[in-house]
C-alpha cells in the first residue's frame, strides 16, 4: 500500500466508526424523544394512545377546575380543536385561562390527555416557539413577530 491508500484507509475507517457511533446514540436517545402536537394534529393524526407527545395551544377560558387532592383538569384549545387534560400536581405560578401551555405526556384510551409535566409561559412576551407557530398558522397569534 501506498501512502495516499494508507491515509484513505484510515479516514474511511474514522468515518465508518464515527457513523456508527452516531446511529447507536441516535437509536438509545429514540425512546426519549418527544414531539410537540396541537390538539388539531392529535385529532388528525390518530395518535395511537400511550405515545408519549408534548401537547401545546392555549388553555381555554372556563374550563379550569381543580380538586381537593391536588388534581387539576383544564382543556387545551388551538381555536381549530380541543382536547382535555388531567394533571396531578402542582401547576406553575404563571399558569392561567387564555395563556400558551405546554403539556408533556400521554393519550388516555378515554381520550384524555394525562399530563406529567405542564409548561407555562414564564413573561408577557414568551410563549413557546411551537405554540406560536401553531397559533399563526391557525392565523390567531396575537403576539410579537
């Protein structure tokens, strides 16, 4: 072998262990992904239930209630369709009706959406980068461009 044809060889094999190296990160982060869905997307995609999805719109106005053993039930709308969800815990101090929330969790059999995890905006001016683009593209975003 000559120089050159050593020095390819081992670039080639660089790239070969580097590639492989990158698909078994990407094959044990696949069960920690979670994708962002509106509730228009929910009801369009058929979301199998138990997938673990991150639901993000508005909290509709009216329809917070909370009970007794910390459980809170609010419906999320994106003024297109809603869907209703069910959170045991304790929300953030910026959650209210009519804001942008983030909901990370999963499709009950019933339908409802089982939340774990619940993001609220965190000043006037934030409202998460998918939420808003859902909220535009629904032709509703009333915020900063």
């Amino acid at each position: 072998m000559t120089r050159k044809q050593k020095r390819l060889t081992l670039i080639g094999a660089a790239g070969v262990v580097l590639a492989a190296a990158a698909g078994l990160i990407l094959f044990a982060l696949n069960d920690q992904i979670v994708f962002f869905q509106t509730p228009t997307d929910i009801v369009q995609k058929g979301i199998p239930h138990g997938q673990r999805i991150r639901l993000g719109g508005l909290v509709e106005e009216g329809s917070l209630r909370r009970s007794d053993d910390a459980r809170v039930d609010f419906v999320v709308t994106d003024t297109t369709s809603t869907i209703a969800v069910t959170y045991q815990g304790i929300l953030p101090d910026l959650f209210r009706e009519g804001q942008g929330v983030v909901a990370e969790g999963v499709v009950g059999p019933d339908g409802v959406f089982v939340a774990d995890n619940v993001l609220a905006k965190h000043d006037e001016n934030y409202v998460p980068k998918e939420v808003a683009e859902a909220l535009k593209d629904k032709g509703v975003w009333q915020g900063q461009n």
